[in-house]
C-alpha cells in the first residue's frame, strides 16, 4: 500500500509540475482591478464586473480582485453589480498589448454597509447570486461579527439549513431535511475527518466561530467538486489578510449564564488580520469557551402489551447529566502574492474540544407484567410480589477530548488565457478518552420485599414513577450492592487524510463570451482506525455499598432517591483497587469488538468545459472517482463451557478473537450539467443535473462480529454499498430592492443502495457462527426525495422611521424522502420507509432590527420528526419529534469600535423528544431537557 500511495504521490506531483509548465504566451492585453466599499474597507467577494460591449463576465474573488484576459483593443464600458449597492460603470481604455487597472468603489451613495446584520446579508446574496449552482452563504461582516454569537445558530437561518442538537446545542448540519451523514464538510479546501469512531459527518460546534470568515453551503455539484454528498457540500473558510483592505484586530469577552447549572462561565477571543507589505500578509485568531449545563433525561426501552391489554416499559432509566465543556481553537493564515500572476497561500487551524460528564442514572427493570387491577390506560403498577423488580444505580465519570487539525498549502496562477491551482493538505480528528470510570453500577433486586413501583404515562414524553410499600427499604442506599464497574483505559478513534490536487484551465475569448476547459486531478489517502481497551470488574473482595459514596442529585423531573458522588466512585476504586476483582471474559471482548481500522484511497479525474457571457452560464462535464478501501477488524465470539468450539468441547468459558480483512474498490462515473440563466438584470434561473454518492460510514464496513452468550451478534457489513444518485435542481431567484430577494426552487433524487440498521430477530448464521438475533447495516433498495425550498430576505428603507431599520430573513423547506427496505432481509416482505433522518418540514424566521447604534434580532427554527432508528418493525421504529425553537439576540453599538451584546438561546426551552409508534400511541424512548442560556458581553475592535 506504501508503494502504491509513493507511485500516485508521484503521479501527481508531475502534474503539477507539468501544469506549472503550461503555455505562458504572451498576453495580448488585459484589465485588471480590485471592488472595494467606500470606505476602503473591505474586498467585495462575488461582485459581478462585465465588460458591456463584449458581454463578459467574471467574479471578484475573495480579495476582491478580478482579470480580463484576451481584451480587444478599445474603449470598454466596465459595469460592476453588488447586492445592497447601486452598479456602477465606469470607462476603461484598453491598450494594444499589456494590462490596464481599474479598482472599482461601490456604495459612496452610502448604501452598503460593511458591519452589522445589513452587511452580513449583502455579503451572502452577493455570493449566493453569483453562484454556479444552488448555494447558500454564511459570511462575517468587516469586523469580524456573525449575526448571531454561535455558528451554528447563524447557519441555521439559511434556506434548507438545520441543525440537530446535543445536549440542548447544535451539533451537526441537516440540509433540506437529510441526514447529516449525507453532507460532506471541508476547512479550506481540505475534507475535514471526524472525530468519533461512528460517524463520517463532522460536529460544527468542535470548529470555534471566532476562526471562521464564510460557510458555503453548496447543494448541487460541478465537475470540479468532490461528489461525496446528497445534501450539500459545507464549505468551511478561516480569514484571509486579503479578506478586508484594512487591517483588523477584534477582541471579545463574554459570559455564559445556564439556567439548570446555574453557573457563569468565560468565554474570549481575539482575532487580527494585518498586511506586512502590499504582497503579504497574516491573519489568524484564538478561541477560548468553557461552559458548565446539566440536562435531565428519562430513556425507556423494550416497549410490551400485557396479557391484560396494558402497554409498559420493561425498563426506564432516569438520568441526571451534570457537564463541563472547553472549547479551545486557533487558525493562522499566510497569503503571499508572488507576482502579477501567482497567489500562494497557507492556512492551517486547530480546534480542541473536552468533556467532563457526570451522569447519576437509575434505572427500573420489571420483571413481570403489571398488575391489571391498579393499572390503567395511562398507568402500569408492578408489585414484587408477582415479580422481581431490579434497581440500578449508577454514576458514569468519562473525560473525553476531540481534535481536529488542518494544514493546508497551495496557490493559483494566471498568465494570460491560462490558469493553474494546486494544493496539498493534511488533516486529523481524533477522540480519545483514558481513565473513565464509565460506569460504576450498584444494585438491588426487590423480589417479596414489599416493595411496589407505578409508573405514570399521562404526560408520554415524561413518565413519573412513584414508590409505596416499603419505601424505606427501596432508598436505603446499603441496599444496593456493588454490582459492576468498567473502567475505560483507553478509547481512541483517529481519522487522518492527505491531499494533493491540481486543476488548469485555458480561456478562450469568443464573440459575446468565454469559452472555459477545464480538468484536474486530485487524490486522498484516508485511514480511520478505533482502539478500545475497557476492563471490567464485577466483583469486590469486602463490604462495597451506595452507602459507601454517596452524593447529591441536580435531577428536577422526579426525586431519584440515593445516588452515587460525581467523583466519590472513582476514588474509591483507585484507593481500593486491589479489592476489585477482574472479569477477564468481559474485558476480552469489550476490548476486542469495536476495534478496527479502514484505509480509503480515492483517486479522482475530471473534465468540464465552461461557456458564459452576460445572461448564461453553462458547465457540462465528467468526473470520475475510484475508491479503494482495505478494512480490517475482528471477530470476537463468546463459546460457554460445554459447548463446541471447531469441533472440541470446552471446559470453561472462553472468548476467540479472529482477525477479519476485506479489500473492495469501485470506480464511479459522475456526469453532470448545470445552467444559469439571467433573462433579466434582477432575476437568475439555474437548472443542474449530476450524478453523486454518498460513502458508507467507515465504521459500519468493519467486519466487527460480536457475538454475547445469549447469541445475540453485531456485524459490520463490507459489502454496503455507497449510495448513489440521480439529482435534479432547477430555482428562481429574484433579487429587488436592496439587500432584498426572494428564491425558490425544487429538488429531485433518485437514490439506489440508501443504507439502515437493521435488526434481525430469526436465527441464522453468518461466517460459519450461529446466531438467534443479529443487529447489521444493509443496503435498502430505492429511495426518491423531492421537495420544495422557498426563501425571502429583505430589508425596509423604505418604511418611515423608525420602522426602516426592520429586517426579514424566512425560509421553508418541503422534503418527502422516502425508501423501501425488506423485513428482516425477506425479499417478499417490503417495507415502505421515510429515509434515516429525514425532516419533511422545516422552517426559520428571523425579524431584525438595525438602525443607529441598536442591532436586534428574534429567530425561530422548526425542525419536523424523523425516523432516526430502524426496528424489526414499524412499531419498533425510533423517531425523534418535532422541535421548535426561539433564539433573542440584542447589540449596542457604544462607539466606534465597542459594542456590547446579549443573547437568550432557546427561550422556548424546546427540549428532545423520541418516540416509538407502539400499540396506538407514542411511546417514549428518550426525553431530554435543558432549559435555556444567557449570553452576554463586549466586543472592540481596531
């Protein structure tokens, strides 16, 4: 494999230098310029200039810079357009051969502002409207300001944006209702790893806000883009020196106030970009957030219907979450223009991001069905005189810290009709996670003792139990005997890729227009591996109680009774831990079964050809990309003593450990079209069509096989195959007044292979074991998704004061994603499903309000249910409900360069609800609460 990644290293690297090499011939003449505000500021990316006698376009790029290439001699009308601006024109004289520069200032009338919620809208349609395809921006303003304190929150305002929440904060990107496995992510170009072992989709809250200049959220795909996505492509940029024509330097402080942890917490910043000389220049910034919360959560499982027709819970768990989160992060950028014709640049960022949880848990475990005669439609009682009734109580103390790092080297050069980009880049995430206690379990089992438990289900998203009976019994701590510990040695999840690509292009200037070819190379060396080394002990020589370790509970849904200390387990195992006796059958196989590790080489080619002029765009072109994984995991089976292991009986229990290895490639082609079409100055049309995939999670191809003593097996699955899919976009954009649009559009995808979890409860075997329930991943058959997108902005000058400061953002989004799966693997038993994760309804609103020194803001996000886990059944599905939230946000501009600010995050305190459809009603599966949070602090920047 080393050889093979040397030869395609070097591969490579000729093709660069052989685009390096290309044609430098001589230029004919040329125009070249900046587009700035009218203070000088900042560089207008995405401002459209067009020569008006040729009908020629082309777009600012970040630094505001822009080039004509192969310019007939003459005098030229040089119009230039940004949203929130009036055009301006202006005259250019173009000399026989050579360059002549025009910098172009838009907004002296005043009507583009460069801070501010105004500003930050400008910026996103500008770039939103210059766009090959369907996009949406998330851009900073001049001093560095999204128009709310958290990313996520602000990208959850754009058109078919949402974000899941974890433990009451955004996490990961849904777009247009799609599972946010869907998407791909990068930081400058580079694909960003994710941390955890699970997944392929990265968490946004781990990259700090403070580092980041834009977002772009890019739903349909070009020839030149990677093709890993069915939602979008989330296109992650730190600063750039060359962003802002003046140099910056910003600092923040800030307080965060939670409502349950009653606890204020730091949070500051800084961040600068400067420019050295006129060709180079520094930007960069650190980040630093610390945040204590606590949720409470109930969690029910294995949902039954008594033989009296009463539907119950066999088990529910009460959780009491306590949390500390560090956020620490840190970008540096480097931009060097080398000459008239070549750009380089260098950007790297580094974000860290650590968990303290405390999580006290009990849980209730009926034995028996409950008694009809004290039950009811919403109640079930259980006595432990029909049946045992078994408590658990817990305490988990796991630190866990995530990393993700990004260097990323590269460049562009234009000569003439010629131009050339070439980047290299490595980036890493990592999670790792040593010396968790994870959890301590004590326990006591009522069976005769008098002791009696009912269950409430009159609220079904929060069901209360109380005690009768011999309640003292029941919360007398030296009841409950150490049960079990597991204590985490080491949980490391690693994900690590290298980069190289190299694109050129040749220009050709034709009548009314330009005519682009274009291809390029690029390849990525991935390779996730997890490690998990977890001992447990069952047992301990002496008198170990609850009583023992005692604490307090923060939990306000229900009183829990007694509860372990946050960290009076932990230390009583490291001061006794010679008394605790190993489980070396159980440590065996939780430090075997989820270990493994997945190489994916992807060597990707493509060729497109361009053609524009000043009313249509269109990009037509091929990519192929072929895909190598070697995966590699183990078998880790458990044989009882008696039983037969290849054919000789064994005579005592014993765990085999069987290395497994599979190699697969593929290789896709992947066609696609895209037009854009301005029938008139104001109005956009885009039509694309293009084929893209979607890879199967790493973790899911790894032939994992755990298999317990009730038979009950894991398997990965190497043989899923990536999603693949057909998509259509086609949108109407109408750009009116200033800083003011209004968009729709429709989407279609028809996908083979959709990937689910599927659990198998008919005995079977696999890879020569026997088994009698099987929880895998397969492949689905087909799925189509289609739906809608509608968005509007605008801003209301025209109003009388002092209502001319309003602002409206709204967006919504229809999706109907739907997919169909067989029964249990039986091809003669379809089921019809909507997709994993798929919201059929969302929406933002967001009223602001910008005049003076005040800057206020109300943003409300709907997100609709979606099934998030497959069961053997339709009433075994897990779905998680619908959620709405209100965010309030305020700014106070005290001078020039200070401002205060305060923001109130989930003021509806909306909380996390799943749910199965189970004998006519929801049944609860998991209910999370965590009240709201308060913001507050300054801002100066010079």
């Amino acid at each position: 494999m080393l050889k093979l990644r040397t030869v395609r290293s070097r591969i490579l690297l000729g093709t660069c230098l052989s685009l390096a090499a290309a044609p430098t011939a001589a230029i004919a003449s040329e125009i070249v310029g900046t587009v700035s505000d009218a203070t000088n500021t900042r560089a207008l990316q995405s401002a459209e200039l067009r020569i008006v006698e040729l009908g020629r376009v082309v777009e600012a790029g970040r630094d505001g810079s822009f080039r004509f290439s192969d310019v007939p001699a003459g005098t030229y009308a040089l119009e230039a357009r940004y949203v929130g601006a009036e055009p301006r024109t202006q005259e250019v004289v173009v000399p026989a051969t050579g360059s002549v520069t025009a910098n172009i200032v838009l907004g002296t009338d005043g009507s583009i502002l460069i801070v501010g919620q105004v500003a930050n809208l400008a910026s996103s349609l500008s770039r939103q409207r210059a766009a090959d395809g369907v996009e949406s921006v998330l851009t900073r303003d001049s001093i560095g300001q999204f128009p709310d304190q958290n990313v996520a929150e602000s990208l959850r305002r754009l058109p078919g944006v949402n974000i899941l929440n974890d433990q009451g904060e955004g996490r990961f990107v849904s777009v247009r209702g799609l599972d946010p496995e869907l998407n791909a992510a990068s930081i400058n170009g580079t694909r960003v790893p994710a941390p955890e072992s699970d997944v392929r989709s990265v968490a946004l809250d781990v990259v700090a806000a403070e580092l980041i200049e834009s977002i772009e959220v890019k739903k349909s795909l070009t020839p030149d883009m990677d093709a890993d996505t069915l939602g979008a492509s989330i296109e992650i940029h730190t600063t750039s020196a060359f962003d802002r024509k003046k140099d910056l330097l910003s600092v923040k402080l800030e307080g965060s106030y939670n409502n349950y942890a009653d606890a204020l917490t730091p949070k500051g910043s800084l961040d600068f970009s400067t420019r050295v000389t006129d060709n180079f220049g520094i930007a960069g910034g650190i980040s630093y957030y610390k945040r204590k919360f606590e949720t409470d959560n109930i969690e029910a499982a294995d949902w039954a219907v008594s033989d009296d027709g009463i539907a119950y819970a066999e088990e529910v768990q009460y959780r009491d979450y306590d949390v500390e989160r560090e956020r620490i992060g840190a970008s540096l950028s480097l931009d060097f223009r080398a000459g008239d014709t070549t750009k380089l640049y260098a950007r790297g960022i580094y974000n860290e991001f650590s968990d303290q949880e405390y999580r006290g848990d009990v849980t209730l475990i009926m034995d028996e069905q409950p008694v009809a005669a004290q039950s009811s439609d919403t109640s079930a009682f259980f006595t432990d005189a029909d049946g045992r009734i078994e408590v658990r109580r817990r305490m988990k103390d796991r630190f866990e810290k995530q990393k993700i790092k990004s260097v990323t080297l590269g460049g562009e050069t234009e000569t003439g009709p010629w131009k050339m980009t070439y980047s290299g880049s490595w980036s890493e995430a990592s999670e790792r996670e040593n010396g968790s206690v994870d959890p301590t379990r004590f326990r006591a089992r009522f069976d005769g003792d008098g002791v009696d438990l009912n269950f409430d289900y009159a609220d079904p998203r929060r069901p209360l139990f109380t005690v009768s009976g011999d309640t003292a019994l029941f919360n007398d701590a030296a009841e409950y005997g150490f049960n079990e510990l597991e204590l985490t040695t080491l949980s490391a999840s690693k994900d690590r890729e290298w980069t190289a690509r190299g694109d050129l292009s040749r220009e050709f200037a034709m009548n009314n227009g330009t005519f682009t070819l274009q291809t390029g190379v690029k390849s990525r060396w991935r390779k996730k591996s997890y490690d998990l080394e977890a001992q447990v002990f069952d047992d301990y020589d002496g008198d170990y109680t609850l009583a023992d370790v005692l604490g307090d509970q923060t939990y306000r849904i229900a009183n829990l009774g007694p509860l372990p200390g946050q960290h009076a387990p932990t230390n009583f195992f490291n001061d006794n831990r010679d008394n605790f006796e190993l489980n070396g059958i159980d440590t065996t196989i939780n430090s075997n079964s989820s270990d493994y590790s997945v190489d994916e080489d992807i060597l990707a080619a493509y060729l497109l050809g361009r053609w524009e002029n000043d009313r249509v765009r269109i990009i037509g072109g091929v990519r192929m990309e072929r895909t190598r994984n070697d995966i590699r995991a183990k078998l880790t089976q458990f044989v009882a003593e008696g039983d037969e292991y290849e054919g000789v009986e064994l005579e005592e229990d014993t765990v085999f450990v069987t290395p497994n290895r599979f190699k697969r490639s593929c290789t896709d082609w992947l066609p696609s079209l895209t037009i854009r079409y301005e029938p008139a100055k104001d109005v956009v049309l885009r039509l694309a069509g293009y084929k893209s995939l979607v890879r199967p999670k790493l973790s899911n191809l790894a032939p994992r096989f755990d298999i317990n003593e009730d038979r009950e097996a894991t398997f990965g699955n190497p043989n899923l195959k990536p999603y693949r899919a057909w998509n259509i976009d086609a949108s109407a954009e109408w750009y009116f007044g200033k800083n003011s649009a209004l968009s729709a559009g429709v989407f279609w995808k028809s996908v083979n292979n959709f990937i689910v979890e599927q659990r198998i409860t008919t005995a079977g075997e696999l890879y020569g074991v026997e088994y009698e329930e099987l929880t895998t991943y397969i492949n689905g058959d087909k799925g189509k998704i289609k739906g809608l997108e509608i968005s509007y902005n605008q801003t209301f000058p025209f109003l009388p004061a002092p209502f001319d400061g309003l602002l409206l953002n709204a967006n919504y989004t229809y999706t109907d994603a739907k997919g169909t799966v067989f029964n249990e693997g039986d091809i003669d038993d379809p089921r019809p499903i909507p997709l994993m994760a798929a919201a059929k309804h969302t929406f933002n609103v967001a009223l602001g309000y910008e005049k003076g020194p005040v800057s206020l803001r109300a943003a409300g996000t709907y997100r609709d249910k979606y099934l998030d886990e497959l069961g053997s059944t339709a009433e075994q599905d897990r779905y998680v409900d619908q959620h709405f939230q209100l965010d309030l946000s305020a700014k106070f501009r005290v001078t020039k360069g200070i401002r205060l600010f305060a923001e109130w995050v989930n003021v509806t305190d909306a909380p996390y609800f799943a749910y199965q459809n189970f004998a006519g009603a929801k049944r609860i599966l998991q209910y999370e609460k965590y009240s709201w949070t308060a913001k507050f602090g300054v801002s100066a920047s010079f």
